[in-house]
C-alpha cells in the first residue's frame, strides 16, 4: 500500500487549517517523516508550493488520483513532535492558520520565498526561444514582464503551449562554509615529496612538514595559513601537486565570537532569594507544571534567581529558557547569562542578522546550546527536555505579536510547561494586571523579594509640577530643581539618566497664521522632525519629505516647531551644560547593528555623563555609578485611549526608577509632570505596587475591563473607508445571533489612529466572562473572510490585545 502524507499547504490567497493528502513517492517511501518541508503540486495548475507534513497514513477519503509530493525540502525534520502540536494549538487560539503557526516558528530564511519562473516547451518557436530564454532553460518572470504590452504576448504563447509558467520555491537558508586543509598523503610519502623539492622552496617545504602534523585532521585554511606561516598561494600549488586537498567546511556565525564575556560564578544569595530559588528547584526536580510570580523590587536580585534555577535544570539533564522583552535584551544580560553558561548559551533576537540567527536555531535543534535567551520569538526555540521557562519582564507588551499569528508568548511559554512538565518563572518588578490576579487567587505560586540584595533603600522620587514651572521659568524641557540635580551629578563625577517618551526632533510643525499642522498623507499622524536626517517622518508608515520653510496651506513664512524629542532635548542640554558628555539612545542613534551595545558600553566605561534615550533604556541596565534618574514627560502614556494607560506609566515610571542607586552612592528620582495629584504617579513615586494594584483593580472592576472580562478585538481594513465600515457593521448583525445576550459588543467604530499606510481601520471589541460559541463563531469568521481578502479588505481577530490604538 502506498504511503500518503498529510500537508499543510502555503497558498497565501486561501489558507486552510485542512490538511491536502498526497501520494509519497516510492524512492521516498519510509523517509518521509511529519514536521518536513515538502514542495507539491497545487491546482490545476502549474502551481508549486510549500508545505509541511503532519501527518502519515496509508488511507486517503480522497475518490479522485492523488497528486504526489514534487520535492522534499529537507533532509530531517524542522519541525518536532511538540512544534506540530504547538502549532495546531497555537491556531486554534489565536484563530490564524496552521500554516502561517509553522513559519512562525522558524528563522525567517527558512520560509518560503516564491519566484515566478517561465520555461520553454517543445512547442517553443526559435524566435520566442532566442527572444526570451537565450541558452537559458527557464527565466524570471519579473526580468521578461517589463511592460503591459510584453505581458500581452506572454499571455498569447502560453495559451499557444509555446511558454510554460510555473512557480520556484526558494530556500532561502544557506549555511557558511570556509575552506579547510586535509593532507592527502600519508606521513611517510609526504616525507619522500619534501626530497623533491629544491632547497630554496622554503614555503614548499613548510607546507609540507606542516601537512605532516595534521594526523589526518583538516584545519581551516585561516589559521593554517597563520600558524604555520605559508602563503594561500602555496597551498593552491600543493593542491595541484596532489599533497593536499581543500574541502568545504561549515561553520556557524557567533553573534558574540569577538566579546569579550568574563566567565561569572554564582552569587551569594540572600533569604528571600534562597526560599524562591529552592522553590523553584524544586519544582525542576518534581517535575512540576507551577507557574511562580516572581515579584521583586528593582534591584532585588532577580536575575540571580533565574540564573541559579536554570543551572539547576542543566545539572538534571534538561534544558532552560530564559525570555526578555526586545527593548530590555541589553548586552548585560547577555553578558550575564554567557558568563555563567559559556558556550552552552545560544541567543535569539532582532538584532542579529538572518544568517546568524538562523545558526544559532541549528545549534539549538541539534542539542549543541542547552540555554536559550531572546526575545518574544525565542519561545519557539527547539528545546527538547525543558526543565525551565524564565519570562523576565512579563509585564512587557512587546512579548505580544501585532500581526498573525497573534499570540503572546507568556502562552505560549505555559503551553511549553504543560507540554514537558517544568515550571514557569514570570519575573518583574510591576507585574501585569493580570498576572498578579491570577497570583492573588492562587492560580501561580508568589515569591516575593521586598529588598535590594544590597541592602540600600529605594530612590527617593520628587516629582515636579510642570505647570508651576512654566510660570515661574522660560519654557524648557527641564525644571529647575532636575537642572540643578544634574549639574551637582557633574560636579561629583556621578551619572545621570534621562528618559523621555518619544524620539525625533519634535512633535509636529505648525503654522502658527492658519494653524496647519504637516501629517501624513498616509496616516492620520502628524509628521516628526528629525534633525539629524533634514526630514519629517512618519513613525507609522515610515513616510519622509523634506523640511517645510513655507505653510503648504497659506504660504506663510510662520512655520514653528511644537513638542519635544530626544533630538531637541540633547540639543538644549548641551546648551544648559556645554561640560557634559552625552549619550542619546532611540531608535535613529541604535539602527545600526551592534550600536546599542557600543553605546552602552561606553556609557558603563564612564565615557558619557548623561545617557538620554526613550523607553529601550528604562529597564535591564545596571550601572553603579548612576544616581540620577530623570523622566522629562511623565504624562505621555496617561493620555492614550486605552484603559491600561494608567498601568503602562506606573510600570514605566516604577522601572525606570529602578536605575538609580543600585550600588553604594544613594539615588534620586525626579519626575516632571502635568498630573502631579494623578494615582499612577503617585503610586510610582512611593515605589507602591501593591497600593496599585488594588486601586486599578477596582477601577478595572467598576468599568468591567480586563481581567474581571475576556476580551476579542476584530478589526476591518481597507483603502476605501466606506468598504471597512459597511463590512464592520455587517460583521456585528453576524455575530450578534451567533453570540450569547452576555456577550458585550463594542462598536463598531473608527481606531483612534483611523488610518494607517492609506488604510482605513475599524474595530469592535467582545467582552466576556464565559462565551460556549466563541471559538466556533470567530473560526468561521476567520474562513469566510478570506475570499473578501482577495479584493483589498482584510479582517484580523485578536484574542486578549494589549493595545486599541
């Protein structure tokens, strides 16, 4: 009986959780196993697509011929037993598709990447061969379509069978090989060649006594070359004369090859670190599916505790994973976790290049790296045998993706435990809402760390009234009493940091004759002022033009620049303090790759005496020598439409706090405001998490928000407003048969940034405590919407989202 695999196939305008089943052919028979990426057959067409194989099975419901598999992709899986499962789990609860699910979890050079090709037939005339092909086979359908007219005539020979259009699959994925050397004589005969050679071949000579000390090893042809002092020169003329030969040899990128990392020993641990740690251990040892809150002060050591859990589970036999949210993945804690493991550490972040993250995957998978640390995407890594998930930073709403599938990785991460039986570890300072509820009820086990591990006291924190500055004093981005407080840093040779909630120059510009403010034109945003660039950009779409001099709307010469941005306030700081050396850190100065680390690291030498960046330095950094901590804008969040903005500025405000007197010199914070009486604030300033907690909790229960309710955001997008608007109303006399009269329906109504990219959004939001129809409404919802998809309109289902903007 012939074997028939399950597929999953990538069609980007249908998906489908379905599987297609397809004959495996006979020389492939018993090879092919689930988890492979396979290239079939699809349509009636010519269509060649990528799938991967869930499942084997000698039976197919199929009454028709069955296609068979065109190509197989890969030699072993890359996907394992847990990834299919995970997959499969993962589109259920986000409502996305499988295949979208199994991408997701790969490096992004091992997703399929679909070229148009065009090949000659037996049918094909000289002229067409001569004009389109030459001595080629086949040629890209994007090199020959140059016109409407050419795509004309290409049309009228494929229907007269002179071309054949088909689609290539590219692998994108290309592992790095350097030449290595491997003698090709035996000890003995490489002694007899060294007779033959003149005496004045001194590099001949030593090539060959260096081949003599290989023992049949291979040594990459750089560090033959170094050692044994011979030119690359001549060992291609000893490869000619058959003394050796030069083979391909694969070698992996190491993001970190070239730093510096101190190997670091384990910590002495205090009492409340101790009990958490043994805790944990425990749990490792059971093996136990617990969920810890680990909930500690800034500087109370929490790292440690994960650090020492983790080695833990490496003396077990099992693996560890450590998630830190992109804006927090900081060189020092890299440097932390690389010093305590070595070389057993594999990291995977944004910041790496593709070739490098797709090696770091590939030593991972193949068992070489039995520590991961990166952010949000690394929860896919290919573990085997977990026995720790570490979640520092839970709170971070950058562990949620934005685009499908829609998940958040603390999910994920609790599926993984359940999955192989270890804990999980959701560290912070500022626990998010929800997980702290869940803590409360006794869902996860609490560990809590009162005090710094060094025993100093939390900063004091001032906070500022910015609207009696403003009257006593000349506008400017910092206060008096902030003014003096850095000058006194300066003095005492001590370091300061300044946080501010935005990058760029300025806010907007505006005419100040007519009230023109320059936006987008394609998004309902005003442009940004970027100094260092003479450009105006769009932070949304990415949208740039020139500087105006002149109001495009009435031609008046009184363009002003309105707002602040971490530009503007490094330009007047240098005017208030022409002594200090500063740093700016945003996402213009940290572009470039390796740029964050270079700049922290010569802000840790002592090199810069204030380091002014946005929220990427609110949190991880832990340098002695800062005991000032300055935050410019402390409103920013507070002002967004959105019922967790209370919540995101206590946690800003409460980590970035946190860097100031993490050592022996006493830290200040202060804090400028427009809100001084507002609870977040207040909160913050007292270093009272627990205090808001149940404040905001009672104000989430009082408006029914998160998480006394579940909630589903499904939002419509077009470039015709009417079109998403019409859909989205449509959408609600849908669902509202379909849902229980507990159900609460929001809307439908505009985003507040309505559009985005000459997109038009609309949104409703579902609140609920308990809905038995959901998962099979939203799931039919996410198939019938696909045909609509084609023509321009998309919709996106979003479970639990942490933003509404």
């Amino acid at each position: 009986m012939a074997q028939i695999a399950q597929v999953i196939v990538d069609v980007p305008t249908m998906q489908t959780n379905r599987p297609y089943t397809y004959l495996i052919p006979a020389a492939w028979q018993s090879q092919v196993q689930p988890g492979m990426r396979v290239i079939v057959p699809f349509g009636r067409g010519k269509r060649r697509v990528q799938g991967f194989v869930v499942n084997l099975t000698n039976q197919s419901t199929f009454d028709g011929d069955l296609k068979a598999i065109d190509t197989v992709v890969d030699l072993a899986p890359v996907l394992n037993t847990e990834a299919l499962a995970m997959t499969a789990w993962l589109a259920q609860s986000t409502f996305a598709f499988q295949i979208t699910c199994a991408q997701t979890m790969l490096p992004a050079v091992m997703r399929a990447k679909y070229e148009k090709q065009l090949r000659a037939t037996d049918k094909t005339s000289p002229a067409v061969r001569e004009k389109l092909f030459g001595d080629a086979s086949s040629v890209s359908f994007e090199t020959v379509a140059t016109d409407s007219q050419m795509v004309s005539q290409l049309m009228r020979w494929q229907k007269a069978g002179e071309v054949d259009v088909y689609y290539q699959v590219k692998n994108q994925a290309r592992r790095k090989t350097q030449l290595a050397v491997k003698a090709a004589l035996t000890p003995a005969e490489l002694a007899t060649a060294q007779t033959t050679v003149r005496a004045g071949a001194t590099q001949q000579l030593a090539l060959l006594k260096a081949l003599a000390t290989l023992n049949g090893e291979t040594l990459t042809q750089k560090i033959f070359s170094r050692r044994f002092n011979v030119s690359d020169a001549t060992i291609r003329s000893g490869e000619k004369k058959g003394w050796l030969t030069r083979v391909a040899e694969e070698v992996y990128r190491d993001p970190y090859a070239d730093s510096d990392i101190q190997a670091t020993k384990p910590l002495t641990l205090n009492d409340e670190q101790r009990v958490a740690v043994d805790q944990i251990v425990t749990a490792i040892d059971a093996p136990a599916t617990t969920t810890f809150l680990l909930e500690g002060v800034t500087g109370s050591g929490k790292t440690e505790v994960y650090l020492q859990a983790m080695a833990a589970a490496l003396k077990a036999g099992k693996t560890a994973l450590m998630l830190v949210p992109e804006i927090s993945l900081t060189p020092q804690m890299v440097r932390r976790v690389k010093g305590r493991f070595g070389h057993a550490v594999a990291v995977l972040h944004s910041g790496l290049s593709n070739g490098e993250k797709y090696d770091e995957w590939r030593r991972i998978q193949r068992g070489e790296a039995q520590v991961v640390v990166g952010a949000r995407s690394a929860v896919f890594a290919p573990l085997t045998n977990i026995g720790l998930i570490v979640m520092d930073e839970e709170h971070e709403s950058s562990y949620k993706q934005d685009d499908a599938p829609r998940y958040h990785a603390r999910q994920v991460a609790l599926w993984r435990s359940r999955y192989h039986h270890c804990p999980v570890v959701l560290g912070s300072a500022t626990p998010s809402l929800e997980t702290r509820a869940r803590a409360e009820k006794g869902v996860y086990s609490r560990l809590v760390l009162k005090d710094r591990v060094n025993q100093r006291p939390l900063p004091a924190v001032s906070i500022i009234d910015m609207k009696k500055e403003m009257q006593q004093h000349a506008e400017s981005n910092f206060s008096a009493p902030l003014l003096v407080a850095l000058q006194d840093r300066l003095e005492r040779h001590e370091q300061s940091v300044l946080m501010l909630n935005r990058r760029g120059y300025s806010s907007f510009v505006l005419c100040r004759d007519c009230g023109f403010v320059l936006k987008c034109p394609n998004c309902d945003i005003s442009l940004t002022l970027h100094m260092d660039t003479h450009t105006m950009k769009c932070h949304y779409c990415g949208h740039e033009e020139a500087i105006p001099r002149i109001c495009p709307n009435c031609h008046s010469r009184q363009i002003r620049y309105y707002g602040t941005g971490t530009e503007k306030v490094e330009e007047e700081l240098r005017d208030l303090l022409p002594d200090a050396r500063i740093i700016r850190m945003d996402n213009d100065t940290t572009r470039k790759k390796g740029a964050h680390e270079k700049l922290l690291a010569t802000f840790g030498r002592g090199d810069a005496d204030i380091l002014i960046g946005t929220q990427m330095i609110a949190k991880g950094l832990d340098f002695p020598n800062v005991t000032l901590v300055g935050v410019l804008n402390a409103d920013t969040a507070l002002g967004l439409p959105d019922f967790r903005a209370s919540e995101w500025t206590f946690q800003l405000l409460t980590q970035v706090s946190g860097r100031a007197g993490r050592a022996e010199k006493a830290g200040h914070v202060y804090i400028q405001t427009f809100n001084p009486d507002h609870y977040a604030i207040r909160f913050a300033q007292h270093h009272d998490y627990e205090g808001f907690f149940k404040y905001e909790m009672r104000m989430r229960h009082q408006g029914g928000y998160p998480p006394y309710y579940f909630t589903v955001q499904i939002t419509a997008s077009d470039l015709d407003e009417a079109v998403a608007a019409k859909r989205m109303y449509q959408l609600l006399q849908w669902l509202r048969p379909r849902l229980t009269p507990s159900t609460l329906i929001l809307g439908p109504t505009p985003k507040p940034i309505a559009r985005v990219n000459r997109r038009y959004y609309y949104q409703m939001v579902l609140k609920y405590k308990r809905e038995p129809n959901l998962a099979s409404t939203l799931s039919t919802l996410l198939q019938e919407t696909q045909v609509q998809q084609r023509q321009g309109l998309q919709i996106s289902i979003d479970v639990e989202p942490l933003h509404f903007m």
